[in-house]
C-alpha cells in the first residue's frame, strides 16, 4: 500500500495544525492562570481548555476521527458513566451523616 507524495503532505500539515493548536491551548491556558478569576471560574475556564485538547489529541493523535459508529457510542457510554460515577461521588460527599462525638 503506497501513499502519494501529496497524501503525505496532507496528514503531515494536518499534524502540524493539531501540535500548534495544542501549542497555543497550552499557552492560554498558562496565560489565564494568571488572570485573577474565582476559583470555579478558573476551574470551569481550565476544563473547557483541556477538554478541547484531550479532544484534539483522542480525535488526531488516537486516529478516533476516522473510527466506526461503535467506537462512538463506546466512548458515549464511557462519558454517561464516568459523569454518573462523578455526581455519584459529589453527593455522597455533600451527604454526610454527622456523628455526635460521644466523651
């Protein structure tokens, strides 16, 4: 199985968007840890960068982009229950029950 010249150049551009778009993410996101947001704000601004950059790395880098349909709702189910283990754990935290400390 050969590959064109051009095919090659092709995915070699491609891969060099995705590392410069990687690149500047990385500098944002350098750049807004030092703007002075509250701590959520900067937690939600940080997520939403990495998410972008793990999207661009499983999408490029792990080939998922050109995957079947089954990979998809893999990933789909793993998403629904990685959230779900998440709430699952934030409520119980905030569920505590309180034990009197007995003397």
């Amino acid at each position: 199985m050969e590959h064109s010249h051009e095919e090659i150049k092709k995915h070699v551009r491609k891969y060099i968007f995705v590392f410069v778009a990687l690149m500047a993410l990385t500098v944002i996101t350098v750049v807004v840890s030092y703007l002075h947001l509250t701590i959520t704000t900067a937690v939600i601004v940080a997520l939403f960068i990495a998410t972008i950059k793990g999207s661009l790395v499983a999408a490029y880098f792990m080939h998922l982009i050109s995957e079947k349909k089954v990979i998809y709702i893999t990933l789909l189910f793993t998403v629904f229950f990685f959230i779900g283990l998440i709430v699952l754990t934030m409520t119980a935290f905030h569920d505590q029950v309180m034990i009197p400390h007995v003397s």
